[in-house]
C-alpha cells in the first residue's frame, strides 16, 4: 500500500461517508430553503444560548466584584464609583 492510497481513502471516506447527510439536505434548497440550512441554524440556536449564557455569568461577576469593593473600602471614605467607574445603567 502506497501513501497515496492512504490520502485516497481519506478522501473516499469524506466524499461518500462522511458529508453524505450534507448531500442530502443540500437536495432540499430547492423545496425548502429552511431544511436545507438546518445545520446554520442549530448553530446559530447554539451561539445565542452561549452568548446568553456568557452575558449572565459576566453580569454576576460585575455584581460580585461592586460588592466587594463597597465592602472592602467601606471606611476609607471615596465612593464606589472611585474604585468600579460609574453604573451608567442607572437612570439619571
């Protein structure tokens, strides 16, 4: 067996094996256009369930450090805002 045909086994498995189910929702475009890019949108679905679930983790980790540091420099008498920036969510 010669390398090459090592690399054409390759091939043959990811033309006719592997990206076979890709073929057949690629028949779909003409019918349904959705079907056709369902692999799109599971990862489109899965993307905003992780961009979801960073935005909640970032805010706790905001909430947790304002605390510690109004509670750290409770007595030193500079406000919160000197050691976190202002809350600019915070109506005026």
């Amino acid at each position: 067996m010669e390398l090459k045909d090592f690399f054409y086994g390759i091939e043959d498995f990811f033309v006719n094996v592997a990206f076979a189910p890709l073929d057949w929702l690629r028949s779909f475009q003409l019918e349904n256009w959705f079907l056709a890019n369902s692999i799109n949108w599971i990862f489109i679905l899965i993307m905003a369930v992780a961009f979801s679930f960073w935005v909640f983790k970032l805010n706790l980790f905001q909430e947790d450090e304002r605390d510690y540091y109004a509670e750290s420099h409770r007595d030193s008498g500079k406000s919160i805002e000197f050691f976190v920036g202002k809350d600019h969510t915070a109506s005026h």
